[in-house]
C-alpha cells in the first residue's frame, strides 16, 4: 500500500505472518509503528495534516510545497521544518507538516521548494488525495450517501471514516451501489491517519467480520465489528496519556495512536476483471448501517 508496485494482498499476507493476533493489529495502543517513508499517511484528505521527511529539510527553515495531479495545475502551501521525535522509530529528524489543500481525489505528485530552488519531491505513486471523512456514530441508522472514492496508482479504492463518537461496541456495514467492485477478506486493510496499520481482516476470527458478494449493481458488502472504546477513552483521559501538540507521543514516552480517523482500502475488480482507474470513482451511492451491541 505505501508503494504503486506493492498490492494490498501481499501487504496483508505479509504483515499477517507476523501478528501475534487479531489484537495486536486491532485495539488498544499496541501497534506496530508506521514505516519510515518520505510522506505520511500515504493517503488524505483536504485540511488534514501530511509530513514530509527528508534529510535535506533545515530546522526552522520554511519550505514551498506543491501539489500536482496529472491534468491539473501546481496547487502551493507553505511550511516550516521542526525537528523532533518520528513515530517511525523513535529518532529524532526534521519533519515538515503540512495541510492539505483542497485537491481532487486519487494520485498526486508532492515537490518541496526552499528560495525557488527544488529540494526533494514524491512521487504520485506514493501519495493519494481521499475524499473527506464520512462521520459515523454509534446508534441504529442507515445511510445514503452520494460519493466517489479516491482510487490510488495502484487500483486501491480508499474509502476514510471518522468514528469519534464511536464509543459502544458497534457493526458497521457498508455497500456501493452503482460501483459493483468484488473482492475478498485478504484485499482489505484498515489505516489511521498517522499511518498505523489497524487492522486487517483475519478469518480465524469470525465475528471480526463478514463478506457478501455483490452483483453487477452493488460491491460486496463488508460487515466490521468495532469493539467498546468507552474504557480505551477513559484511559487516553489520565495524565500519562496526555499527548503533544502534534498528536504523536504521550507524556509517559509511549506513542499515541489515533482511533478516530480511519482509511478503508479495498483492492478489488469488477465483474470483467478490470480494476478502477486511477483518480476519483464513477458517482455511486454508499451505504452504511450502524448496529450498536445491545446489552
């Protein structure tokens, strides 16, 4: 998923091998640190924060940052370098944080500028433009939603959620009407918007999750359980689990994890075995229906 080449069953299989369990990869603050890469997340939205790193970047030293997608014209922000902590492995290095602007959904191409002259870029391949958060809540509903989905390089659809105020244990179910993509428990896997892994589909546990195949108007539909956060929050409220500025570390030295916002990629096909294009998804209609646990 952090590379074009790089398809999202083989992320899966690989990381899979070495999850202890299901656990690990889907509660608490017990994950395995976001790879080293020169963006992070490798998947918006608009107004949320992505860092570039490299070790050309001066501490304090502000940066011109643009923003090109193939077709469209160079969109500009500006940045300033800070040194601190990386969530990758602990080290200190110079981070550039920047928001992203607003830019149409799929691959884009990001170059960073010091006094008109180019210092680094990644590549479009690397890094994907995701339509806005959908909010969802922990209370009986189903939802209706006009959308189009950001597709990467690669073919991987990202689809992000905001489940703030998600605190009961909760199913979510989802299906795209008018987008009848297929794909199975291996092609999903679930990031936060540091770049954390959350959580990928495991078949030995079989309330996690269900799959139901779709036809030629609507997509499979995924079933995910969200286990209770309620005690997850309370513990994040207590003085050691304060966390900085940036949102990265605790006070107690230990990493935060962000909960709230999550990105879905599915790696799927249609029924002739053809993949979505890279860039932004026909118009379809997303369903979402909440269940909350009844006690």
């Amino acid at each position: 998923m952090h590379k074009a080449s790089t398809t999202l069953a083989v992320v899966a299989a690989c990381l899979a091998a070495t999850l202890p369990s299901i656990g690990w990869a889907g509660c608490g603050c017990d994950k395995p640190a976001p790879p080293r890469a020169a963006i992070r997340p490798f998947v918006a939205a608009p107004t949320q924060t992505v860092t570039l790193f490299n070790s050309a970047l001066a501490d304090g030293a502000s940066y011109d940052v643009a923003f090109e997608q193939q077709g469209g014209p160079l969109v500009w922000t500006r940045a300033r370098a800070e040194r601190r902590k990386d969530i990758a492995d602990g080290e200190m290095r110079e981070h550039l944080p920047v928001t992203l602007p607003d830019l149409a959904l799929g691959p884009c191409r990001v170059s960073v500028w010091r006094d008109g002259a180019p210092v680094f870029d990644v590549a479009a391949e690397d890094f994907t433009v995701a339509a806005r958060p959908i909010a969802l809540r922990d209370v009986p509903e189903t939802t209706s939603n006009d959308y189009r989905a950001a597709v990467g390089a690669d073919g991987t659809v990202y689809i992000p959620v905001d489940v703030t105020s998600v605190s009961g244990a909760t199913r979510f179910s989802g299906t795209a009407l008018g987008l009848p993509l297929e794909y199975q428990a291996q092609n999903v896997a679930m990031y936060n918007d540091q770049g954390y892994l959350m959580q990928l589909l495991d078949p030995t546990s079989p309330r996690l999750f269900d799959l139901k195949g779709g036809d030629l108007d609507h997509s499979t539909t995924l079933s995910y359980w969200r286990h209770e956060f309620a005690t997850y929050k309370e513990q994040e409220a207590g003085e050691a689990h304060q966390h900085d500025a940036a949102g990265e570390w605790h006070a107690d030295g230990t990493r935060h994890v962000d909960h709230d916002h999550i990105v879905v990629a599915l790696r799927g096909a249609f029924a002739d075995g053809t993949t979505p294009r890279p860039g932004a998804t026909e118009p379809f209609k997303l369903v979402i229906t909440s269940e909350p646990e009844q006690h």
